[in-house]
C-alpha cells in the first residue's frame, strides 16, 4: 500500500515571491508614467518655445510693416489737404518740396505750372506698394495636429487661441487691402487699412502678453 506525503510549502517565501513581482510590476508601471510624462513635459516645452519664436517673428514683422502700410492713409490725407475742391493740386513750392519728401516712397513724379501769388498747380505721379505682412502660424498649427497643446492648461490655450484667431483677422484684411490696390479703389483701400490698423493694435497687444506670461504655460 502506497502512502502519499503531502509536501509542505513554504508560504513564507512564495509571499515574499508574489510581494517581489508586485513592487516590480508597480515600479515598471510608475517608471513608465514617469518617463511618458518627463516625455510630454519636453514636447511641451519645445513646442512653446517654437511659438514663441513664432509670436516674436511676427510682431517684428507686424511692427516694421504696420508703420509702412498706415503711411498710405496719412498720404492720401495730406494730399487730399492740399487739394481744391476742383480736385487740383495748388500749393506753394515750398510746401510741395516739404509733401514731396515726407512721401518720397509714393511720390515718383512731380510737375508744376506757376500761377499768381507764388503758387503752382502741380500734378503727380504717384505709386503704392503694400507691405504684405506674412503672419506665421506652423508652430501653432503642428501643436493642434500632435495633440501636444492639450497640454498647455487652459487660460494659455484660450489667450493662444484668441492671439492666433486676431491674427487671421489681420491677414483676411491685408487679403482685402491688397485686392483693393489691384482693382485701384483707393478709398476702398484707406478704409481697410484704418480698420486692419485696429486689429494691428489689438494683435500687438495680444503678442507682448502672450510674450510676458508664456512661461507659465510651461
């Protein structure tokens, strides 16, 4: 008759086994989040730092175009100053020389025939280039397509958000002022660059702030 022995475990060490894996588990778990969140953390940081590359490239540009482009309502006014109202240029010599300077990049062509009291009536030949200002938005944009801007807590991606959407209304206007001086309406082109200059000042605001406080979206 066969006498079967029951063999003892040693419950000591196969908890200790079972407690080993399950700290193992848990590091290589938390090791894990750590290491996709240290990743997220630097995909964040550059992609902020890209824009706000991209925010200082634009109000360079934005700046440097904005003073050239609202030259050309200060012109036509001036111009319009010096006119009678049958539309003819009269005026003396000297306040012509002072016109013709101040506007030199529109002023090609000045010819003049002398009336009494030492005026002339001039005629000009005049031509306006438009400053097309090229606002930026790739660092913006490659943030929404990864994913990453989720990232950037609200208020900064609200304050982004609304910088980047004034930033389309200003590139909708230049669109606007620059079919204007092809279709040669001047008024039409006064008009919109007075209400594109507001959304200039809004969007120059909107840079500086985003600049100051971009940071704390880190």
């Amino acid at each position: 008759m066969r006498f079967f022995k029951i063999r003892e475990f040693n419950w000591k060490y196969i908890f200790g086994e079972i407690f080993l894996l399950f700290v193992g588990i848990n590091l290589a778990i938390w090791f894990n989040d750590w290491n996709t969140s240290k990743t997220v953390q630097k995909n964040k940081e550059v992609a902020l730092e890209k824009i706000e590359e991209e925010i200082k490239a634009n109000l360079d540009q934005l700046l440097e175009n904005s003073t050239l482009n609202q030259k050309i309502p200060a012109f036509f006014s001036d111009m319009n100053d010096i006119r009678n109202k049958d539309e003819d240029i009269i005026t003396s010599s000297e306040a012509m020389h002072a016109f013709a300077k101040k506007y030199s990049e529109f002023v090609e062509k000045v010819d003049s025939t002398a009336m009494d009291n030492g005026l002339y009536r001039y005629g000009l030949n005049t031509s306006i280039n438009l400053e097309i200002t090229d606002l930026s938005s790739i660092a913006w944009d490659v943030s929404k397509s990864t994913g990453i801007f989720h990232e950037f807590g609200y208020d900064c991606l609200y304050d982004l958000q609304a910088l980047y959407n004034t930033q389309d209304l200003v590139k909708n206007q230049m669109d606007k002022a620059t079919e204007a001086l092809r279709n040669k309406s001047m008024e039409e082109l006064v008009g919109t660059l007075g209400f594109m200059k507001q959304l200039e000042d809004q969007l120059e605001d909107q840079y500086r702030d985003m600049l100051t406080s971009i940071d704390d979206c880190k």
